[in-house]
C-alpha cells in the first residue's frame, strides 16, 4: 500500500469579507460636469487558518477623482476558504497566488459593479486579471529584493 496520499483541493466557502463606499464630498461633487479620473488597485493575500486550510483574499480599491476632490472610494475584500492538501511546498505558491484568486475574483468584480452602482453612480467594471502574470511580477520583485545567499 502506498504512503502518498491524494492531492485534495476544495473550495469550502467564498464570501464577502469586507466592502465600504464613501462619498465624502457629495452632494456639491455630483454636480460638477468634468469626468472624474479612476484609479484602481488590487491585492491578494494568503493565509493558513487551520491544518491544510487557507484563506486567500483578493482586495480591490477604486477611487474617482474630479481635481483634487474625491467622488466615491470603494475598498472590497472577497475572500475564499479552501482545503488545500497534500501537495508538494513548491506548488502551493501558485496554488495560493493564482488559482485560488481566479476563483475569488469574479465575484469581488460583480460586489465592486453593485456596490458602486447602489451608490448612485454607473458601474464600474474591473478588468479580466491575468493572476500568472501578477504572480510571476511578484515573485520577481521579491527575488530581487532578497539578497543572494551564499
């Protein structure tokens, strides 16, 4: 009988961990007739919560402008509960990093379009993320960080 057991990844849970709007100059702003400008952010983060489960978490803010003044501030946390097991260290980087924020991803997308949306204002709707590449940046700028080891 063979002592490795099967690799197990399952998705236990996603669920909206955390969403704001602010509108901190309404209601003279949403008079003003110049487009605002917006500036979008993203971040995934991972951690263990249990023996062989992880929370991973993928943020999004979203900040209009017009001049110096802002619009509306979003901030969204979707988060996902996953059972990630017997798979070598090496692979849970990726796994962490990519696969588990493409399953999160969408549906952060649809809570930031709703939440702006029930705040009075169109949609705004976040691109499609290439999660390998933000991974690979990553990993590139903390190789380049950390000094060589000798």
């Amino acid at each position: 009988m063979s002592e490795t057991q099967d690799p197990v990844f399952q998705i236990q849970r996603v669920y909206l961990k955390e969403a704001s709007l602010e509108q901190p100059n309404s209601p003279a702003i949403l008079l003003e007739q110049e487009q605002p400008t917006v500036d979008i952010q993203l971040g995934v983060n991972g951690a263990a919560v249990a023996e062989g489960v992880f929370e991973v978490t993928v943020t999004a803010t979203v900040q209009t402008k017009i001049k110096d003044k802002t619009v509306f501030l979003v901030e969204v946390v979707q988060a996902g509960i996953f059972e990630i097991r017997n798979l070598p260290q090496e692979q849970m980087g990726p796994i962490m990093g990519i696969a588990c924020p493409q399953i999160v991803y969408p549906y952060l997308r649809g809570n930031v379009a709703d939440l702006i949306q029930r705040g009075g204002f169109p949609p705004v709707h976040l691109a499609e993320i290439n999660f390998q590449s933000m991974y690979e940046q990553q990993q590139a700028a903390q190789s380049a960080e950390a000094p060589a080891v000798q």
